[in-house]
C-alpha cells in the first residue's frame, strides 16, 4: 500500500511540475527555449510600413502558472507609445525554471 500511495505521489508531483509557469513563443518565431533559465528575443511581425522613430513594450508575468496578469498585446504596446503606423513587432521572454516568466511584445513604428 505504502509503495502505491509513494507512486500516485510521484505522479501527482511529475503533473503538477508540467504545468508551472512558462512562455511557449509562437512556433513561427523560431525562438529557443531554456529549462533553467530563458532569456530570448525574435522577430513576431512585419509590415511594409518604413519608419520606426517609436517604440513601445508591454508584457505579461506568470508565476509558477498558476498566477498571471498583463497585457502584452500589440495594441497595448502600440498605444504605449503612440504609436499609429506599426512597422515591425519583436517578442522577447524571460524565464527562470518554470517559477516564474514574462513575454513582452515590443512594436516599433511612427
């Protein structure tokens, strides 16, 4: 009995360890992903719009994927810094064996 209740514990550990905190970027980005600790950026969207004299961020946290708050839209990141005309988006994400994590989108524009 001990032996089973050891092995439904152990499982029980192994799923709720999957479902800690992370950032899984798009898979378009080609972006990398590190167990330990993540610090990456790539490319997310391009426009054929010309000038990127703005540039404005905005970013969501999670911690241990249970609590996660932000807004790390395009629009947010947009607006943050007035921008109008978007000419290109980056993505970037920070995380440190899946406790906590951070995605901010980046737009560059007029």
């Amino acid at each position: 009995m001990r032996k089973l209740i050891g092995c439904a514990s152990a499982v029980a550990l192994a799923a709720l360890l999957t479902g800690c905190a992370g950032v899984q970027p798009p898979a378009q980005s080609g972006a990398l992903t590190g167990f330990v600790y993540n610090k990456t950026a790539a490319p997310l969207w391009v426009t054929t719009n010309s000038g990127s004299s703005k540039s404005g961020s905005a970013s969501a946290t999670s911690i241990l994927g249970i609590i996660a708050t932000g807004d790390a839209s395009i629009q947010a990141a947009a607006s943050s810094a007035g921008i109008t005309k978007i000419q290109h988006v980056d993505q970037s994400i920070e995380s440190i064996l899946f406790l906590w994590a951070k995605y901010t989108v980046t737009v560059y524009g007029e």
